[in-house]
C-alpha cells in the first residue's frame, strides 16, 4: 500500500512547495522539512495501523508489547504475512508457569469477538508437524532477517514452544525468544 501513498505524497509536496514557493520566499530547509513530513507521515501511519490491525487477531489472555518485525503482501482478494510481536513479561512469567494450560481457551482473536475467521484451535505443544518446516516454513511471506527465520522456525521444531491454527492462518508461542509469530496467507 505505500507503493501508492509515498510517491504520490511526494509528487503532491513538491507541486505545493514549487507554488507555494513562487508566491512566497520559503526557505530550502523548510521546504525540505515539509517534503519530509509529507514523505515520514505515511510510512509511520502505516506502521501503526499494522499494529493494531494485527493485533487484533492474537488473544487477548496473551499480552504483547510491540511488534519486533510486520510484513504482509495485498493483493485484490488475498494476501500473506508475518507479523512478530514481543511477549509482555506478565505472558512469559504465567507461561513458564502454567505451560499449556495458561493458553487454554485463548482461541479468539481479541479484535473480533464472536467472528469464526478468527477463532483458533486447542493450543498444542511443538514441534510443528515436519511438512511445516521441511522446505522454507509455514511463513510463507516474512520480511524476517535470514538469522531471525532461522531461529523461530528451529524453536518451532523443537518442543517449549505452542501452536494454534485458524482458517488461513497460524500462532506460534516462543518462550524461549518471548515471542508469538503470527502467520497468514489467503
């Protein structure tokens, strides 16, 4: 969606700012501090509106502080993504607890009360089946480094760490990292 709104917010501050600066004396630094604004504002109004969107498909009985990494692709009708967000050391402490029970019954996505597309399955413990981590991974589309990647899916293979399924997507609960990973793509 930026492919879109960073271009033409440019384009749309450079006509104003060539006008603007014909009829009056505008300063070249803050003309570029304008053109700068215009640029920042929709990559970070972006930013934020991936979180809180994303957001809303995790539980709420899991408490997370911000997204570590987001990435998704659109296209008209479907689209992938993976999107990392930090544990709250609350979520952490209970689950080094509790395991497997303290994620019972966490199985709607807390944005969307009542809505099945967001309704999970039982929480079970890994390794991930083998025909989820044997070519590539269940992420499909992640901006992850390659080091991150590598080090979620070898957490995902062995056991001490939780996964769920929905339509079209999945939850992966890494203590060891403090992180839960959720995945789509449809």
């Amino acid at each position: 969606m930026l492919f879109i709104f960073v271009p033409l917010s440019v384009l749309a501050g450079i006509i104003s700012l060539l006008s603007f600066s014909a009829a009056r004396a505008l300063s070249v630094k803050r003309a570029c501090f304008i053109v700068g604004i215009m640029v920042a504002f929709p990559i970070i109004a972006n930013e934020v509106f991936q979180y809180i969107w994303y957001r809303k498909a995790i539980p709420e009985k899991i408490g997370i502080t911000y997204p570590i990494s987001t990435y998704d692709e659109t296209g008209f009708r479907e689209g992938c993504g993976t999107i990392v967000f930090k544990l709250s050391d609350e979520t952490l402490a209970l689950i080094k607890k509790d395991g497997l029970k303290f994620l019972a019954g966490a199985t709607q996505g807390r944005g969307h009360p009542g809505e099945h597309y967001y309704r999970y399955a039982e929480w079970q413990e890994t390794p991930l089946p083998p025909d989820w981590t044997s070519e590539g991974s269940w992420m499909i589309c992640s901006g992850l480094s390659n080091g991150d990647h590598a080090r979620i899916v070898a957490a995902a293979k062995s056991r001490g760490a939780y996964f769920t399924t929905k339509d079209e997507g999945t939850l992966v609960l890494i203590p060891s990292l403090g992180y839960i990973v959720y995945s789509f793509f449809g």
